[in-house]
C-alpha cells in the first residue's frame, strides 16, 4: 500500500482551508514597496514620538513600524494602523495578479468541498479590496484581518487562527493553514491546526522543514494538485 505524499494527506484531513494572504494569495508590496511605505509611516511615526520614530527607522517591515508604534503609544499606534490601512489598499490595487496557482487552488477547495478564510497580518480591508478586484471574493467564507490596536494578537499569536474557525463553526484542529513564513508555522502549532509552508523563496524549504511543518511545497499549483485528489 503507497502512502500519500505530505500535501495530499494533510489536505485530505482538513475541512478548512486557512490562507495566509500575503505570499500565497497575493505579493501585497510588488507594486508599492514594503520599504517605501515603512518610510512613509516612520515619518508620521517621528513627528510625533522621536524616540519611537529612531527605533522604526531601523526597519523596512511596515507591520513591524506599527509593533514599535503601539508600544510606545495606543494613540499613535492606531494613527499609524490607519495610514498602514490605507497603504496596504493602496498596493493591493497595483500589486498585479494573485500569486500563480493561487486562483487554481481556491477553485480546486470548492470543488473538493473544503470551506475558505483569510487569516492575515494584513487589513481585513485590503484583503477583501484585493479579492473583489480580482472577483476571488465568491471563494473565501471568512476574512480575519489585522486585529485592530491589538498587534501582539497578531500571528505568530494562534488567535487568527482559532476566530476564523470559529467563525467557520469548526474545530482549528480541523484546519490546516498555507503560510509562507515562520510565524505562520509557529501560529498553526500554537493552535493545533495543521499548517503547509509555502517556500516561495530557495531558503525557506529547509526552515519550514526544521519548523516541523506538516508538509512543503514551492508551487502553490501543487496544493491545487493535491486538492483534486482528496
């Protein structure tokens, strides 16, 4: 008797289907980048808290400006989570195509009758701006975007994870997620659900084998692949 390969067997024991968005749905920052918006928010950041702002000029991670910006202040943090919500609109409407296979894989759930959310470090907002561009909305049940003025519940929190199966009516032990970095590994096994790395860069295979993800794959059109099988 064959055994099933890792992706096939981890899909065929979920009924839900977690996506992270940016990576396996969508390069947010391909056409706005990462860096240039981090500026942009360090900048509003230095205005007001000089200190703060310092600290934030050493990153290029806008979602890592907005951490130091919460920690230094509730106020100044939601200031710079509403201009990061815009500027993650902003991009996704000039961030070009969904990733490949991505669009294959979200037909290949519905056929297989495996239900579909978002659970994203990203704005809910830019999330579902993204979906009704692309006319992917029809396929995703829930979104659970960045949890407002609470960026420590942010993945790798579990808590994500455990609102969108909540939300889906089903036990996160029935989920598994598709993730494309180390905090999404770390969230799944903090939640108990299965979790497949997406190694859309030559490095990540190998972390995400040491992270002990259920399984990997560097092509999101073998996860449409497997689905069709389960």
């Amino acid at each position: 008797m064959t055994h099933a390969d890792p992706l096939t067997e981890t899909l065929a024991n979920a009924r839900v289907i977690l996506f992270d968005f940016d990576g396996p749905m969508c390069d947010v920052f391909a056409g706005l980048p990462a860096p240039e918006v981090a500026k942009e928010l360090t900048a509003l950041l230095s205005a007001q808290d000089e200190a703060a702002g310092t600290k934030a000029a050493q990153t290029d991670d806008p979602i890592e400006v907005l951490r130091i910006a919460h920690e230094a202040d509730a106020e100044l943090g939601q200031k710079i989570e509403q201009a990061l919500t815009a500027a993650e609109v902003r991009a996704v409407t000039v961030a070009g195509q969904p990733i490949p296979g991505a669009v294959e894989c979200l037909h290949a759930a519905r056929s297989a009758g495996r239900a579909v959310a978002v659970v994203s470090n990203n704005s809910a907002e830019c999330v579902r701006a993204f979906l009704e561009l692309h006319g992917l909305d029809k396929y995703v049940t829930r979104i659970v975007g960045r949890p407002s003025e609470q960026p420590h519940l942010m993945k790798p929190n579990p808590f994500p994870l455990i609102t969108a199966a909540e939300q889906m009516h089903v036990d996160v032990t029935a989920c598994t997620l598709i993730g494309d970095s180390l905090t999404d590994i770390q969230a799944a096994h903090a939640a108990g659900a299965t979790v497949i790395g997406f190694a859309n860069k030559p490095r990540k295979a190998d972390l995400f084998d040491e992270a002990q993800a259920d399984a990997v794959t560097e092509d999101m059109k073998a996860i449409a692949d497997a689905l069709a099988t389960v």
